[in-house]
C-alpha cells in the first residue's frame, strides 16, 4: 500500500506512552483465549470471516505500491487439500493475485500463521497487522506491524530472507530491541537463513503486547523490540486487522522483473490463529496452536481486546399492509420505512443518528440517505433499543436494485455526504443478510426502483 512503500526507506521509532506488563503466576495462563481459528478446511473462503480487498477505497483498493498485481476473485482463493492458495498468475488483461484481511479487529494477542511460501524473482507475499476504522470511520496510518514480507529481487533480496518491522509515530527514531536472533539485521530489518525459505513450510508468529512485541518463526525467537500501537499525532490508534497477501512486482520485488516462468502458483497458509489474554479467565486450548511456540502461562495484560462496537441486531424493510401498495414497485418520489433494532449504543458516543440509505450496487456509493436522531437517554444505554426512519428515494434516481443499509452516524452537512465523508461509527451486523463482527455500513434489503 501507500504507507508500505515508505518502509523501504527503514524507518525508526521512539515511544511516548508507557503501559506496565505484570508476569505472574501459572495461573493466570487460564486467561488466553482463541479468538480467530479458520484452518482453511471448508470448500470456499469463509466472507464473514475474510475480505478479499485492502479496506482502504470503501474497502475495495485492490493493489498498492506500483505492483503488477491486482486482487481478485477469480480463483484466487483457492481452498484444497485443507489450506487456502493465494494463487497469482498472469492475463491477458495484467496480473491478478490473492488476499485475505480479517473482519475482525484486535488489540494485542498471540497472532500466528503456517504458510507455504512461493518461489521466484518478483514475489511478494506477507502476513502483518494494519490499523482499521476509528469511531467515526475514519482511516490513518501508521502503525502497522509486519510479521514477515518475503520480498525477493533476486539481488538485494533473495529467497533466503524475510523482512519484518514495525511502523508507528514518530518517524526517524531510534528503535529500542530487548533481543535480536544474530541472524536479524537491525540495519536492514531483515532476517537471513542459510536456506532457502520457500522449500517447507513454516509457522511466522507475533506476541503483541501493549510496550512491545516479539516476531517468531518455527519457534525460534526472531526480536522483540518496543512498541506501542500510536497514530502520527502519538495517541493511540484504531484496532488492527489481519492480512496475507500475494503481491507481484514493484519498486521492491520486481526491482530486476518477475520471473515469470514460475506462475501461475500460490501462497499457500495452513491456518491463522488468534489468541488474547482477558482477566476473565476461561481459557481454550492452542495457544498457541504451534507446540514450538511461545509458553504463555506467565505473560497477561491489561487492555481492551477490541474497540467496543454498537450492533445492529436487527433491522428490516417495513412493508405496506395493503394489497395496492404491496404489488406497486417503489418509485422515485416515494418514502420508505426501515425498523431497525440496536445494542450497546453507549459505545458509539453521544452524538450518534441511525442512518439509512440506499448505495449503488456497483460503486458502492450512497445514492439517497435519511439520519433519524437517538435520543440521548437511549444512546447512553447497553439495551436492545428500537428505531425508526423513513427514507425518501431521490426524483432522479435511476430505475433499478440498490443495497439498502443501515449504520450509526454523527449527523453531517448534505455536502460532505455528497462527497462521502459519513462520520460512520463501526459497528456489528447480526442481521440476517449480513452476519460481519465489524462494518460501518450493515446490508439488510435489497430494493427495486421502478420507473
């Protein structure tokens, strides 16, 4: 992405905020909890789980930093022989690659993944951590946390290294490690094996930790260096997502070209796990999921395990009672009314309207939208609160299907709308046609606009 092409200029970093970390007893380890498992076993990718886009661009950008590649869904997401292929290869019309990003956020945890990594001049899969939406949803960078970018040009690159960092505020600082493997380069960020990397599979994994985090591969502790998880004005940032992506070419990989004789193939991943710690206890088994890992037993935090989020529990079209107005199609001019039922309104704010619109199937744009106010009593509360809105379809629109969604917004200028700059707050679809842990925007109805 943008933000990625900068890291080959190897940043550093200083921290302005500190968070104490407690080592105690065993019998906290009863607090590490599976949090994300998807072994990749089931006939097709699981899109409640995984997005197949980068969330930037209304969460359809589907390429960044001048590569060859663009993300797309055709057969690049390959499950068989239980594991997902990120397959990559090229077109008539350009190459094309696979990408996974998780619907879920976090804030720290044990993050871990077993992959198959590609071969040749030009490759550029990877598995790392990027900030997602704020409150108002809203996108900055960084930070970001690289667990690995397997980068090869065949020169500066090659098959025997990966590449990890970190990128957060303030550029140009000194970084600060607790401990790196001789074989991790704290110039260059990069470590180098003596064998290839690509020839086996391998587990990557990232304890993350409020002051700090530590990057593993097969078990073995790569570095642990200082880090905290802030924005360019140094607070903290919004929750991080999960991605692995089969980039091809760039400034970076396809510095000397792609070697295009080794396509198409895949970047193959076994499975991703997530754990974190709670206070709360309860712990599940595999964590982590690889016996060569980290032993949690004596490592806890304190610190939320996402950014809490309203939930749309339920929301619907109210369809007309007579029989007239049940056969007649909606027509330019014409009010609808959505009913929609919503949860733990008092982590939106106190500013919050329930929002209604309809969004072009195509371009994802909102075509005609209604704000109906909360009430501050009710959006100061956790309980299950019913609301009502009715949505005029515009004059002008044109004749045809169109998503209708619902979200929570702080209230904005007709002309910042036009411009698509909704202040949308992320929230959790539980709604029948749309079941995602984290959305600004949940789909509950499909409309047909007649003449």
């Amino acid at each position: 992405m943008v933000m990625r092409a900068l890291k080959v200029g190897r940043f550093s970093y200083i921290l302005v905020l500190t968070v104490a970390i407690a080592a105690p007893s065993g019998a906290f380890a009863a607090g590490w909890k599976v949090v994300l498992d998807d072994e990749f076993t089931a006939s097709t990718l699981d899109r409640s789980t995984w997005a197949t886009r980068y969330i930037y661009s209304n969460e359809t950008l589907d390429h960044l930093n001048h590569e060859a590649e663009h993300y797309r869904d055709n057969d690049n997401h390959v499950m068989k022989d239980g594991a997902l292929h990120l397959t990559a290869r090229q077109t008539p019309d350009g190459w094309e690659s696979g990408m996974i990003r998780s619907q879920q956020t976090f804030y720290y945890g044990y993050f871990e993944a077993r992959v198959r990594l590609p071969k040749g001049r030009g490759i550029w899969p990877a598995f790392w951590l990027n900030s997602d939406y704020n409150i108002d949803g809203k996108l900055a960078w960084p930070p970001e946390i690289d667990v690995f970018e397997y980068v090869v040009n065949g020169r500066q690159d090659t098959e025997n290294m990966f590449h990890s960092a970190g990128s957060n505020y303030p550029a140009g600082a000194k970084l600060d490690y607790s401990y790196h493997d001789p074989l991790y380069s704290l110039h260059l960020r990069d470590y180098v094996s003596d064998t290839p990397l690509n020839q086996d599979w391998h587990v990557f994994a990232l304890l993350w930790l409020p002051t700090e985090y530590t990057v593993f591969m097969d078990g073995k502790k790569i570095y642990t260096r200082a880090f905290q998880w802030l924005n360019k004005s140094g607070a903290m940032a919004p929750p991080a997502h999960v991605l692995l992506n089969f980039a091809v070419g760039g400034s970076w990989a396809g510095r000397y070209g792609i070697d295009e004789t080794n396509f198409p193939q895949s970047f193959d991943v076994d499975y991703v796990r997530v754990c974190q710690f709670s206070e709360s206890g309860g712990a599940t088994d595999g964590c982590p999921h690889d016996p060569r890992g980290p032993d949690l037993k004596s490592i806890r935090y304190q610190a939320a395990g996402d950014m809490k989020k309203p939930k749309i529990v339920d929301a619907s079209l109210v369809r007309p009672t007579s029989r007239a107005a049940r056969d007649a199609k909606n027509v330019p001019g014409t009010k609808i009314q959505v009913r929609a039922e919503v949860a733990d309104l008092s982590s939106a704010g106190n500013d919050r309207s329930l929002f209604v619109g309809m969004r072009d199937l195509n371009s994802k744009t909102i075509v005609a939208s209604t704000y109906t106010a909360i009430p501050q009593d009710s959006s100061n509360s956790n309980a299950l609160q019913t609301l009502n809105a009715y949505l005029a379809i515009p004059s002008q629109l044109i004749p045809g299907r169109y998503d209708l969604v619902v979200g929570l917004s702080a209230q904005v200028a007709a002309i910042d709308l036009k411009a698509g700059k909704e202040q949308l707050t992320p929230i959790s679809c539980e709604v029948k046609k749309d079941e995602r842990p984290k959305a600004l925007l949940c789909v509950i109805d499909q409309i047909e606009i007649g003449q």
